[in-house]
C-alpha cells in the first residue's frame, strides 16, 4: 500500500504522547518526524515545523512515544484520527 504524503511529499507519521492522545506530523524521514514531534510537544513550533512567535509555557510538555511513531496509509491515518476523536467523546 502507498504511504500518505503531503503536497511536499512529506510522509503522515501517526505517534502516541507518553501521557496519553496521539498525534501526527508529515516529515521527510522518522527521525525528522521525532524531532518535529519533540518540539511540537514542547510547545516551541507547530505540527508542520514552523517556529511560534510566542512559544506555549503555560502548559505541560508533551513527550512522543518513541517507540509508537510509525508511517501510514491514508486508510491507517483516518483509523488513527477516528480512535483519538472517539476517545475524546
């Protein structure tokens, strides 16, 4: 099955936070993504990489799963966003 990719090509790699939820984040490669991951929890740049003008220090870090961050289709990415909305409800 194809990979799900962005408009830059950029691969969908779905993750677990260490505290509970998921996200996810388009990067060229898994270490990328990790990185993307780690700052995008910490609350310094958004889901796509880019710096906040004001970064987030009123809230709790927020650390990937490691070993939870994978790349997906475009099928597993819906399943993924279903389960994290369902989980919200």
């Amino acid at each position: 099955m194809k990979k799900y990719r962005n408009a830059n090509g950029d691969m969908c790699y779905v993750f677990a936070w260490k505290s509970g939820g998921g996200n996810s984040v388009f990067a060229e490669s898994k270490q990328s993504a990790l990185r993307r991951a780690k700052k995008f929890g910490a609350g310094t740049h958004d889901r796509d990489g880019y710096k906040y003008d004001k970064p987030f220090t009123d809230r709790e870090v927020l650390v990937p799963d490691e070993k939870s961050i994978r790349s997906v289709t475009f099928e597993e990415y819906k399943e993924f966003d279903r389960g994290l909305y369902l989980m919200s409800i």
